[in-house]
C-alpha cells in the first residue's frame, strides 16, 4: 500500500493518535508483547515423568529389591536406593527437558524493545513499547530496536539489521517510497521494520500495522509454543528395550512361579525365586549407566567448543543423517571481503598504482569511523576500508565538503573531498549499471557480468576533479565521470567447512544449505563447498507453490534452499524427517527458532547466536563453526556404539544369570545363585565394567560408517544375536562352574555351598572378562596400535578385587553365603572365566575373514560388468 492508503486503513494521520484513540485500540488489540504459556507447577511435570513404561518397570524392580530384602531380614537396600536415585535424576532431567520452549519464549520476550518513541496528538513522547497499538506513529534512530511492525513514511539513509528473522548479515537500506509485491518475501519488503530488528543507520518514521503476537517474531513464538520436540532415538530405543525386558520379566517370573507351585515347591520359597529371576532379568544399572555415559560425552564435547544443552542429544548427532546448516557465519566467515579488482582491461596487479586508486577513492566514499584497528559501519562499506588499510590518513588528507547519500532509489553514493592544491575531486560508488550511464566510456559491463556470475557482490567507482561545486546540482555533480575500477566483495567459506562438508559426505550424512540469501549467492558457496554436487537450488517462493507431500516426495533433489522464512525451514525439517532422516539443523536467529526446536538435534551459535536460538536448541557450537557439528556428529557416534557396547554387555550378563537360575530350576537342582549374589552381581560386577565401555576411545574408523537410520533397532546388525549366544555362554560357564563345585568338591551336595562360590565366582569373573570383548565388534583384543581405555582396566582390577574379597573374608562370606575356595578350584574357576574370550576372538577372526572376501568381491564386481558390455 502507499503511504496514504495505509494511513486511511489505519485510521491515523501524520500527528499521530490521541489518547483516547490509543486506549480504545489498546483494549481491542491488547499489549504489545509476546503471550506467555501458561505452563503446569513444577511438581506435576516432575510427577509426569514416572508415567514412563521403563520408569515403572525401574520402581517394579526397586519394590521386588525392597521386599527381597526385607523377606529375608536384611537390612540392605541399596539395590532399592540406588534405582530410586536414577529414576528421580531422570525425571528432573526430563522436567529441565520440558522448559526449553518456556525459556525460548522468555528469550523472545526480552528482546522486545522496553521503551519506543511515539508521536500523540502532534507531540513526540517517549512510551513502553507494549503500550504502542496499530495506527501509532514511531520514530525511529540508529541504535533502536525496532519495536513492532512498521510501514515505513518517511526514512533518511535508514538501514536495519534483520539478520535474526531473515538471516542476511548485511544490514537492509529502508526506502519509505517504494511499493512492494504482496508475495514479496520477508527480506525483500524494504518499505517495512519488523519488531526486535535494530536500526544501524540512519533514521525514519512510520505507522505502526502490527503489535505483539501479529508481528513476525510474534508468529515465531506461536511456532516455539506448538511445536513439539520429537523424541531422540535413543529415548525411543530405551523405551521399547525396556518394555521388553520389563514385559519379559514379569511373563517369566509368573510361568516360574506357577510351575513351582505346581511342583509342590513351597509358595515362599517359589515367591523368592521368582524374585531373584526378576532381578537378574533386569539391569536396574541401564538408566543410570546409559545417563554417566551421556553425561561424560557432554564433558569431551564441551572440551571440543559443542556445548551440549540436552543429555540425549549427544546421542541424537551420532544418529544424524541430514544436517541443514546456515550459510552466513557457519559455512562463511560472517565478514564481507574485498577479494577481486578490476578495471576495463581485467584483473589488476596486486601492487598497481590503480589499484591503490581505487581502494583508496572508496574508502573516501564511505561513512564508516576508524578506531585504532576496528572499523565501524556497514558490513560492505567496513570492507572496502579493510581493503584500503588508511581510511584515517584518507580522511585527513583529503577532508570531506560535499555528499550525495546512498538511496535504494539511486543505488549510488557521491562525496566531494577537497584536494591538496584547491581543486575538488569528486567520488560515486554504487551499481556497476547504475554508474555506466554517468561514466565516459562505461562502466566495463563485460567485466562486471563475469564477476557477478561467481556471486561476487560488484561495487563500481568513478570519479572526476572539479574546481568548484557550489551552486552544482545533484544531478551536475554526477555526470561526465571516469570509471576507476570494479571492485568484487564476497563473504568467503571458512577453509575448514570444505573438509568437513566432504567428511559428512563420506560419513554417509547429507549436508544441505539453509539460508536467507540470493540463489546465485548461495548456489556459489554452496558449489565451492561441494554442497551442491548434482543436486538443485529450490527458492522461498518455489517452494510456497509447493504442498508439503509434494516437498516430501522431492526433497532429495535439492541440496540448497534459498531466500527462505522461518515457516519454510521448518517445513524443509519435517519433510526430511517424514522420510525416515534424523536431522540436524544449525541456526543463530530468532528466525531459526522454531526449527532448531523441530529438527531433531538443534544446534545454535553461541557467538552470533540470539538468546531465542539458543533457547530452542539442543547443542551450542561455542565457535559458530560447520567442522565443529561435523566433529560432535563424530563424538556423538562414538557415544551411541559405547551406549551399544553397554546394554549389549549388561544384557548378555544378564541372560548369562537367567540362564543358569532358570536351568536349574528346571533340573530341580538347589539354586545356583543366592539372591544376595545376583544384587552383588547386578550392582558391581555389570555396572562398573559397563560404565568403563562407555569411556571407550571413538573408533578411527566411525566416519567411514553409514548412520543408524531412523527406527532401526538398538538390536540391529546381530547384536541380538550375539547378546543370546554370548549369555548363553556365560551361563553355561557358571553352571559347569557350580556342578564341579557341587559334584566334585561339596560334602553336602544338597547344601552346594563351594558350587553356588564357584558359579558366583565364574559368573562374576567372565563378565569381567567379556567387557573386553565389547570394545569392538571387529577389532582383536590383541590388535597392536589399538587405544588403550584405563578406565576399563581400573574397573576390571576393581571389580575382580572386590570378587575375591567377598569370598575370601569370612565375615563377608557369611553374607554372600560363600566359601572359601582352594587354588585348584581357583584354577578351575580363572580358566572358565576367560573362555568368553577365547570364543569371541575366534568369532572375531571369521567376521574378518568374512569381511575380505565380500570386500574382494565388490571390487571384481565392476571388472566383471565391464567385461560384460558391448
């Protein structure tokens, strides 16, 4: 709309509004400010947490501990606080979980201007900004937030820095007098201001047209408070890993149960057998192992600038298979340079008279302040003085008297500079276009195409000597100049982002380009990147014509997405997700928000970043740095197959102990194990090994590797398999153990107290031993160059300490109902308890084997295809 339209729609006239008009406005549009959620107490979102399947199961199996414990006349507990312990540590972490949005929104409402300054009734007055209501007249000045949306009236070399709605770093000229397209995209409406924008230059006036949740950044805290946050994969594994074990545990202890009654075996005696099958089935030590393996990647990630803000989010990156980054700041340097110079006859030398003319006429041609070495201005102006190198010694040498300033009408700007001997030279910057019609001879239009297909932002110089200019027009002033040079400004990728693009490539990870910039801009570092590769550029308004089935259906043919609002980038998250992809999205403005909240990991910057985004995302990357993601992908990996090689660990251990309570019972034979042994067992000699697997060094190999896809099982690649072969091993190890004991070296074989000491011993001792076995699916025990994990070695010595403690102190062993064994059924015991790992390396030397032939076979393959063809 012009001016006079909006003015009459608004019902508001260049005075501005009465009071009375502000009030009544006020009561039918509200405050100008963000609403708020009203979000539940704190104590019934904590209480909400235990409505989890796996965290039911977790306080089934604190009740069976306690009631274990107290049938038998114990006083130990532990097992009981212990689980208590971790399912309230996981219940605050999920409440911490759930405020993110709440704070994000908080972020959104600080950013809004507190103070605005208004014209009512004809008088200039300074007012809250949530007091402001449509039709208000705002002034604004460099340095103020902006404080609701605003057709600009009237503007003065006005420039506004919107790079947190739309994610261009340079700061947009304002021009009042231009109409825009109603379909014009956000960065493109260069007659309006949006709230919580900043004014950079210059000043304006206009009519207020939206306030609070109109606005653009209002429609940006209405996404952060609908959308939800998808569940990590991790957290979907673990619950259907712990609604099987669970499930399972209780379906078995009641078969149990019911075929000792059967049996004629005393309901008491049945009852705490049952209890100690339900114990060994679950691995009450899985939350809190998985949570200290999570935490401790959190600690290496922060030491690597990826400051982590949510525990299963370090998981969630070793998952991702898209990562949808920002251009501006994360692939690029975020700093406008000065990188080609031109004249008619092409490049100039690097040490040329005319080369030093031209930097030094534009940086005479800029309104830009030197301090020292910072330079202060607009981002493209502050390049070209970088260039130059003197702005200061320029300015005093040759002291400005005249200036023409810089319009969107005019693209151009013209300064007359008094020189040394009287005379006057005068300078015009702006579009090599604009300026060719002014200059004598052109503009070298053929230079300046090559330069802009490379997506080189291309300023021309011009300029003449007078020796007067009162009583010259504008118009005068600017006319019969002569061309000086073309000058190429680019925002350059950062050296490393290019490696780290190629990294993701190879890693089986698609990097995909997210931005608010020009196609051409974009489609250029994205191609110097190896981003774009063989797929296309999709544009805001091609993919508004799109529905999202349509986007969905086509998404793999695009690779970059540009001169996008904040409702396209969370458009662009969802399709990839509903394709099966685990996405990563980067961002640093209150643009991004929602769709660092959508995606499922959300990285904001922590040097460019706002409030708003960090609010919103999961992870931080401290230095605002592509390779950074690309290294916390590598670590997050590293933690996922640690994550694996403990619950694969502790639930092989685990079928080990059903197996050999289970069989026995079976065999009506006394039981192998104590319910005392399996706590100790559950407690000490799973948790502390698993816990040592989850410091595992990151395999050199993890980047070579494809991600796990979306729903795929924890289970997935044989894990399920070996974790029943392997726990079939070691329960079979511990009965063979326990009838030795009980056959060989027992008095009483119906009291089989030296059999149950060597079952417990050998169940504890080749799970030690099979912790070794975890640290890689592939890889021998003995390879040589393999990194060392201490933590492993401190845990198994630990561990293995305290085993021989147990049996060994007579005190103890009246609790642990052990005996103390001879060396030769030490022997016995030690020579059993490393069989795991003599199996394992030899299933280990097959894999390999394995592993070559197919690997040989892929490379013949193509010989053979060749061979085939005509």
């Amino acid at each position: 709309m012009t001016v006079a339209v909006c003015e009459k729609k608004l019902n508001s006239k260049p005075e501005g509004l009465n009071r009375a008009q502000a009030a009544d406005r006020r009561r039918t549009w509200g405050k100008n400010a963000l609403a708020g959620q009203h979000g539940q107490p704190l104590i019934r979102r904590f209480l909400a947490q235990f409505q989890d399947f796996m965290v039911l199961i977790l306080l089934l199996a604190a009740g069976v501990s306690f009631f274990t414990s107290w049938l038998q006349g114990s006083t130990d507990y532990i097992d009981s606080i212990i689980i208590l312990l971790v399912v309230n540590v996981n219940a605050v972490i999920g409440v911490v979980q759930e405020s993110r949005a709440e704070k994000a929104l908080a972020a959104l409402q600080e950013m809004a201007a507190p103070q605005a300054k208004a014209v009512r009734g004809g008088r200039t007055v300074h007012i809250p900004a949530e007091d402001l209501v449509p039709g208000d007249v705002v002034l604004l000045e460099t340095g103020d937030l902006v404080p609701a949306d605003i057709r600009l009236t009237q503007t003065t070399g006005l420039q506004v820095q919107e790079s947190t709605l739309t994610g261009e770093s340079r700061a947009v000229r304002k021009d009042a007098d231009i109409l825009c397209s109603e379909t014009a995209p956000l960065g493109d409406r260069h007659n309006m201001c949006f709230s919580s924008t900043s004014v950079t230059a210059g000043h304006g006036r206009g009519l207020v047209v939206e306030t609070g949740m109109h606005t653009q950044v209002g429609h940006i805290a209405h996404m952060l408070t609908t959308q939800k946050t998808p569940q990590t994969p991790l957290q979907k594994k673990l619950e259907v890993t712990g609604k099987v074990l669970g499930t399972g545990a209780l379906v078995l202890c009641g078969i149990i149960f019911i075929m000792g009654l059967v049996q004629g075996t005393p309901p008491l005696e049945m009852f705490l057998t049952s209890i100690s099958l339900a114990v060994a089935a679950i691995p009450e030590g899985l939350p809190a192992v998985v949570t200290i393996v999570l935490a401790a990647g959190m600690r290496h990630m922060a030491e690597h600038r990826a400051i982590v803000r949510h525990m299963m989010a370090v998981e969630t990156l070793g998952s991702a298979s898209v990562i949808c980054s920002d251009k501006t700041g994360t692939l690029t340097r975020d700093h406008m340079t000065v990188t080609e110079l031109r004249d008619a006859s092409g490049l100039l030398p690097a040490h040329s008279t005319r080369r030093r003319e031209l930097l030094d006429d534009a940086a005479l041609c800029t309104n830009c302040t030197v301090d020292g070495s910072h330079i202060s201005g607009e981002a493209t102006e502050a390049a070209l003085c970088e260039a130059a190198g003197n702005k200061a010694v320029l300015d005093r040498q040759f002291p400005r008297v005249r200036e023409v300033p810089f319009s969107s009408a005019r693209k151009r700007m013209t300064v007359v500079v008094r020189l040394p001997g009287g005379r006057f030279r005068v300078i015009t910057k702006g579009a090599p276009d604009v300026l060719a019609p002014l200059c004598r001879g052109g503009c070298a239009l053929a230079q300046n195409h090559e330069m802009a297909t490379r997506a080189l932002r291309v300023l021309a110089v011009a300029q003449k000597e007078v020796s007067s200019f009162s009583g010259v027009s504008d118009q005068s002033l600017e006319s019969n100049l002569q061309f000086i040079g073309l000058i190429g400004m680019s925002d350059p990728p950062r050296p490393e982002a290019k490696d780290a693009v190629a990294l993701c490539q190879q890693a089986g990870i698609r990097p995909v380009m997210i931005t608010g910039d020009h196609v051409e801009t974009a489609a250029a570092v994205g191609r110097e990147l190896g981003i774009l590769g063989d797929g296309s550029v999709l544009s805001g308004p091609e993919l508004d014509a799109m529905k999202q089935e349509e986007l969905a259906c086509n998404i793999y043919r695009y690779t970059i997405f540009a001169r996008v609002t904040p409702a396209h980038k969370v458009r662009i998250v969802q399709a990839l997700q509903s394709r099966g992809e685990v996405v990563a999205m980067t961002g640093d403005g209150v643009n991004d928000a929602p769709a660092l909240k959508a995606a499922d990991i959300g990285c904001a910057m922590g040097r460019s970043g706002t409030d708003v985004a960090k609010g919103a995302a999961d992870m931080i990357l401290a230095d605002d740095n592509f390779a950074t993601i690309v290294e916390a992908v590598r670590e997050g990996r590293g933690i996922y197959s640690n994550i694996r090689r403990t619950i694969h660990f502790l639930l092989s251990c685990n079928v080990g102990e059903l197996l050999a309570v289970f069989v026995s019972f079976l065999l009506r034979l006394p039981l192998p194990l104590a319910a005392i042994q399996l706590l100790w067992v559950n407690l000490v000699t799973d948790s502390f090994p698993a816990l040592a697997l989850g410091a595992e060094p990151v395999d050199r190999d993890v980047m070579k590797q494809k991600p796990v896809r979306r729903g795929s099982s924890m289970f997935g690649g044989g894990m399920g398999w070996s974790i029943l072969v392997e726990g079939c091993l070691i329960g079979a190890l511990s009965l063979l153990a326990y009838t030795i004991g009980r056959v060989f070296f027992d008095a009483n074989p119906a009291n089989p107290v030296i059999g149950r000491t060597m079952g417990f011993a050998v169940l504890s001792l080749s799970q030690l031993a099979h912790a070794f076995n975890m640290r890689s699916d592939t890889h021998s025990l003995f390879e040589k160059g393999r990194p060392r994990n201490p933590s492993l070695i401190a845990a198994t010595v630990a561990c293995g300490a305290a085993m021989a403690v147990v049996v060994a102190v007579p005190a103890l062993a009246v609790i642990f109902r052990t005996a103390v064994l001879s060396p030769l059924q030490w022997l016995l015991t030690l020579l059993l308890s490393v069989v795991p790992i003599t199996v394992v390396e030899l299933e280990k030397a097959l894999k390999r084997v394995q592993e070559k032939h197919a690997a040989r076979r892929r490379r013949m393959l193509p010989n053979k295809i060749n061979r085939q063809e005509p």
